[in-house]
C-alpha cells in the first residue's frame, strides 16, 4: 500500500510494452540498461515497482503509483525517458530506428487489486520461465 499526504491506496497496474517492429533487442546490457533505467524513473516518480521481466522483444511492468498518476502518464513517462536515455548510452540504436522511437506507440494496462496482483505477479513469473525454455530449447536444435 502507497501513502501521500492526503491518501492511503493500493493502486497496481501491469503494462506490458515492446520495441518498434517488437525486435528482440532486449537482451544483454540493453537489458540491464532498460531495467536500471525503469526503476530509477519510478523510484524518482514515486513509483513502486512490484515486479519486472524484460523478455527481449517485450517488457511486463507491475507497478504501483499514487493515485494522481493516470496509467498513460506512468506509460508515456517510463517509454520516453527509457527511450531517450538508451538513444544517449547507445546511439547505434538509431541506426535501427532512425525516426528516433525506440518503442511501439502502443500498450498494454490492466490494473490490479490486491487479491489480482499476486496472479499477475505469479503470471509474469512463468511467462518468464516459459520464454528461458523456449530460448534453450532453440538454442539447442
């Protein structure tokens, strides 16, 4: 549960977001980069972040926001800053996007209550599980 001066909420939201063309550049130091980079603009935002999987051509985010965050905010927040930072860390990325958007205009956003949020957490978790499988089981054909 969050708390700001003048309310007490539990308001979580699972969005789900991925790069242009969903290629799968999310791997390796990208994926470091975008996941320190998800939780240092929430944490500045008063965000929490409840749960994060990168999956390298998608990102499942559970976080929760004071209740004066709209969800598009939260989206449009975490995509541009994301999005601008790793333009800066790592200009090759524009050779592949050169119109200067590294992620699809669209999204996903459900919201959760407590009782929903631990299915959406234990959700991500196998989608997770199930995508390290998928990965090895490729890599071994």
């Amino acid at each position: 549960m969050g708390k700001t001066s003048s309310a007490v909420y539990n308001i979580n939201y699972h969005i789900v977001w991925c790069p242009k063309y969903r290629k799968s550049i999310l791997k390796g130091k990208i994926r470091e980069f975008v996941k320190e980079q998800i939780h240092t603009i929430s944490e500045t935002k008063g965000y929490k972040v409840l749960e994060l999987k990168i999956m390298p051509d998608h990102i499942h985010l559970f976080i929760s926001a004071p209740p004066f965050e709209s969800p598009t905010n939260i989206v449009k927040i975490l995509k541009g800053v994301s999005g601008l930072r790793l333009f800066k860390k790592y200009p090759e990325l524009k050779k592949d996007y050169w119109k200067g958007h590294i992620w699809s205009p669209s999204y996903y956003v459900g919201t959760a209550g407590q009782i929903s949020a631990r299915t959406i957490e234990q959700y991500i978790k196998r989608v997770e599980e199930e995508g390290k499988r998928k990965r090895h089981s490729s890599s071994t054909v």
